[in-house]
C-alpha cells in the first residue's frame, strides 16, 4: 500500500490540540510524531488515514482549500479523543498550511476595494501622505496584548532551543500566532510560522536547513513583537492580510530579466523583472504549488495582467503599456479587474533607461539596495544592481571579477543552487573565460563580502572580448532559464589566459572576529539558553570578548559577554533553591546581540564593496 502526504494544517487546530493534553502525554509527544513517518494512507473520500496498531485509526477529512481547518476534519477512533496523544501526533506531523489556506476566523470582515488597509492598520493613501501620517492611529489593546504574548512566546522557544522546540513548544508559539492574526498583525504571525518551519527542518536534520536562516527567523520574529508589545512599531508594523494595492494610472514597463522561483513549500514559478520610465524596479510574479516542473515551465507560461498576449519570456525582452496600473510598496504590479496591458517594444541593455542601471556606482548602489533591505519589513531581499566586470575565471565554487574603471574585486555566485536549474551551468562556462567582459544584472549578496549573484548577462557595448548572444535574446541571457553554448563566447585567442586569475581581496567581513558572536547566537539556536551558558564559562568568556576588543568592537563584546552572563544567571527564590530565570530577559539580551551583529556585518559587507 503506497503512502500518502499529510495535508496541511491550520495553525491554530495543531495548537488546541497540543493544549488538550496532559502533562504525561506531552512527553510522549515527540516521539509519536515520529512514529507517523510513512504512515499515511489514502482512506475514502479524498481523506488521509494513519493507524496506530490494530484499533486506533486517525482520519484527517482537509476542506475545500486542501488544509484541514477545523478541529472536526481530524478524527480519532479512541476512547481518548479528541484528547489523545494520536491526533495530536498526526497534526504534529503534518505540514503548516499557508496564511491564504486558512479561512479567516471570527465573523467576515467587509469587502474592501483592492489596495485599502484592514482595520486597524494605517489606510493606504496616494494623495495627502503628511495628513495620514500626522492622523494615523495608534495599536489596539487587543494588538498590544497579542504582541506581548508572541514575544513572551518567541522567548520561551529561544531559551529552549532547537535540541528542546519539540511539538509542545511550537504549539505554544502557534497559538500566541494565531492570536496576533485575531488581534490584525500578520506580519507578526508569519514571522512565527517561520520560527516554527524553521524549528521543525532543524529537528528533522533537513538537507536545506541551514542555523543561519533560523538565527535570522529569530532575530525577525523577536524585533517585531518587542517593537509591537512596547507600541514603538506603530500601526503599520502590523502588516496587512493582503497585499495592498495603490492606483499607478497609466505605466510604461520595460522587461529586465526572468527569475525561477523555487520554494521549499512546493512551490514554483517565475519572477519577471521590470523596469518603469522613472527608474523604478517592478517585478510580476507568477508562483504557484508545483514545485521544480512548475518553475520550469513556468518561464515560458502567458502573463496574467490584463489581457496582455505575452508571456514571460517575451516580457522580459520586450515591455507594457498598463492602463488602470496598481502597484505595490515593493514594486509588485497587481492584475485588478480594471487592469489593461497592451506589449511595447522592449529596450536592449545599451539603451536608455535600461543602460542608467549600469552606470551607478555599484558602492553606491550596493549601500542603497542593503539599507533598504535591512529597513523594509520582513524579510525583503536587496533590489537589483547592474555592473560591467571582467571575468578574472573560476575560483572554487564562484567566479571572481572585476567591476570595470577601477572598481573592486566581487565574487560571482549562483543565484540558485538547484541542479536542474541552468545557473551553475551558466556560471561554471563563465568562469571557463578569463577576460571575458560582462555586463552583469544581479542581486548582492547581504551576508557575503562583496559578492553578487547573477540573474541576467548580456555583453558590454563596444567592448570586442564579450558575449555574442543570439538577436532574439535581445542583447541578454537570463541564467535562470536560457543556456550559454560555446558559440556564445569570443574566440579563446580574444580572452586572456588563464594566467589572469587574481587573488581574491581582503574579506573584512572573514577577517572580523565577529564570527564569535555569531557562533554564540547560532549556539543559543540551536542548544537553547544552557548551550550558551556552557559555550561561555570560564576562560571561554574571556576568549570571547578580548579578540573582539582588540578588533576594535567593543560594542559587540559588552553585549556578547552581557548575554553570556545572563544566560549563566541561576536565581534563587526565598528558600535559597535554584529557580528558572525568566526567557524574556535572555531574550533581550540575545535580540540586542542579534541586531547589533546584523548591523555590523552589513556595514562590512557594504564597505568591501570599496
């Protein structure tokens, strides 16, 4: 009998069912989720059965949306249920279901025009923004309350760790989640469904998890609800259920390049990159569950916005005219029920306005795209930069280059790792050129010492050492999806040698001690609150905080040993006997530590940019 996936589940449903427990079953929760691996069997009426020994079978009956939304799609056969320890072990094991999947709760809200803000949080507004910033409300009680308990939350998951964040602990977090999304801050409770996503891929040893992005889910999550609980975020750190949309009137778009999305939910897609006339970036997405095959495919798929008898691969080579345009904060163009696109020709990259993006200083540029990175909400990745670079050859796993007139050595780095994906291809037969001039269209990477990670080249005008793309590919090859041939590339007499290679330059970021404090972050991660006061005992503590001194950061070492020491803090109540220290002061010392190394190692990065 084949094995059927677990279908999503609500949030909220796995948390009253961990809540529904006794203490004794909570201790076997853990180990029962375990046993549902491969348990999992079609049942009748698109239902998924998993049995435990002989008498007791749990059915999961998902709605309409594919996830399992309420208490009464998940049945046990028992005498203990809905109180026993199999339900909730099979709503343990079952994946999270998106925000989109989840049916609002409570009453249904009003309709709303698109790009209008719900309740609560600060309307959307094109025309007086100094009124509605002088008029904006402040947060709710509600919102405050449900802050403060997603911090309290947050912190108690942090001082437990990866080693002790089993099913209990992410339940908890779950339901303080799911009471920031009654109480309207959405934001806050995706940065919690990240903790606890990131949370379970670390318990189950997942081959794509990585300490880092967790560290970074943490630092997210714990900012958020201490500026939300303290009021200090204000109303628009709350976030909206939907994207909002402000009208753009008439726009003018010039396609860039395409980008494959592949996620590690499921879902695949493209990313198509544009440009409007005041130098603005926008992108048009089009992600949906399918994963590689719908990344893919998805390269060639028709554009949905307006009518418009293109699809992605010509967009990015050609442009739109868009009536009755609405775009995002973030540049994201909506596809409204007013929305009218006709194609226009497109702009070759030596052509204005596409050739301005090249011509900025790439420090420049680099320092602009990381701050407004670090400032927006969430987790928002650095804009697009251009730059023209001599291929110096491969190095490792990356490609060095240099920016042309005299600028700094960057390394090259694929945009996607995934094998299946052309980008590594692409890169590797780049670096197989030495001399080779490029004009290069990329994303910095924010946590490496100047690096960018491709997503489009074309050649350099007038340079005579370029790439000779084909004339449909309209002066550019996205490295996504389109796949460099050997006849793509000046004759090897035209190039330099292979001699040419130069070494890579000083990695400030690399030679900063300030990997200390990030080993001491990603310890509290992943052993919790006793893992870092184990990591700092004794003349641990000493190496930790002089070689950062002697760096000239003190900063990080005042904060550093301040969080060593409170984690090692063991109060004792009016008997004399040793207590639990509470995690929100431990919390607030490793958020200062966190914020203060993303500051630093950003400032770094930006200068090796130089």
């Amino acid at each position: 009998m084949s094995t059927e996936p677990l279908p999503p589940v609500a949030p909220e449903v796995l948390a009253e069912a961990v809540e529904q427990l006794t203490a004794r079953l909570r201790k076997k929760l853990d180990a029962t989720v375990a046993e549902c691996a491969g348990k999992a069997v079609a049942g009748a009426d698109g239902s998924v059965e998993v049995r435990f020994g002989e008498d007791t079978l749990v059915t999961l009956r998902p709605g309409p949306s594919g996830a399992v939304t309420e208490p009464g799609q998940a049945v046990c056969s028992c005498l203990l249920a809905p109180r026993c320890l199999h339900r909730a072990a099979v709503l343990g094991a079952a994946p999270l279901a998106d925000a989109d999947a989840v049916a609002p709760a409570g009453p249904p809200a009003p309709e709303r025009a698109e790009g209008a803000s719900p309740p609560g949080a600060a309307p959307v507004t094109a025309s007086r923004p100094a009124a509605a910033e002088e008029a904006r409300p402040s947060l709710t009680p509600a919102q405050v309350d449900a802050a403060s308990g997603l911090w309290l939350a947050a912190a108690e998951a942090l001082a437990a760790g990866v080693t002790a964040g089993g099913t209990v602990v992410q339940a908890e977090l779950l339901r303080a989640a799911h009471s920031a999304r009654l109480a309207g801050l959405p934001r806050a409770e995706a940065a919690a469904l990240r903790v606890v996503r990131g949370l379970r891929t670390a318990r189950e040893q997942s081959r794509g998890q990585r300490l880092t992005d967790l560290t970074a889910a943490f630092r997210s999550l714990l900012a958020g609800a201490a500026a939300l609980a303290s009021g200090a975020a204000g109303p628009e750190g709350a976030g909206t259920v939907r994207r909002a949309y402000a009208q753009g009137g008439s726009l003018r778009v010039l396609g860039l390049c395409r980008e494959p999305v592949l996620s590690a939910t499921g879902y695949g897609g493209v990313t198509t990159h544009l440009l409007g006339p005041d130098g603005a970036l926008h992108t048009l997405s089009d992600v949906r569950p399918g994963g590689l095959s719908r990344a893919r495919g998805a390269g060639t798929a028709s554009v949905a916005l307006g009518g418009a008898v293109l699809d992605h691969a010509g967009l990015a080579r050609g442009g739109l005219l868009i009536a009755g345009a609405t775009v995002s904060a973030d540049g994201r163009l909506g596809a409204g029920r007013g929305v009218r696109a006709t194609p226009v020709r497109g702009a070759d990259w030596s052509e204005e306005p596409v050739a301005s993006l090249f011509s900025r200083p790439v420090r420049e540029a680099v320092a602009a795209a990381l701050d407004a990175a670090a400032e927006a909400p969430g987790d928002v990745e650095p804009a697009l930069l251009g730059c023209d670079v001599t291929v110096l050859g491969a190095a490792g796993d990356h490609v060095l280059a240099r920016v042309l007139d005299g600028g700094p050595l960057v390394r090259l780095r694929v945009a996607h790792p995934h094998p299946e994906l052309p980008h590594a291809e692409n890169l590797r037969r780049i670096g197989g050129f030495p001399g080779l001039v490029l004009r290069v269209l990329g994303r910095p990477d924010p946590d490496r010492a100047a690096t960018l990670r491709p997503l489009a080249v074309g050649p350099v005008p007038g340079a005579s050492s370029s790439l000779r793309l084909p004339e449909e590919w309209r002066g550019h090859a996205d490295l996504g999806y389109d796949r460099l041939q050997g006849d793509h590339f000046p004759r090897p007499e035209t190039g330099a040698s292979a001699g040419a290679l130069g070494q890579a330059g000083p990695d400030p970021l690399a030679d900063a001690p300030l990997w200390r404090v990030r080993r001491l972050l990603e310890t509290g991660v992943a052993g919790g609150r006793r893992a870092v006061a184990e990591a700092a005992r004794g003349a641990d503590r000493a190496a930790l905080g002089v070689p950062l001194r002697r760096a000239g950061l003190a900063g990080a070492a005042d904060l550093a040993e301040g969080l060593a020491a409170e984690a090692d803090r063991r109060p004792r109540d009016s008997f004399g006997r040793l207590v639990d220290a509470s995690p929100e002061a431990y919390a607030r010392a490793w958020l200062a530590s966190a914020v203060h190394l993303d500051a630093a190692e950003r400032a770094l990065v930006t200068a090796s940019w130089s």
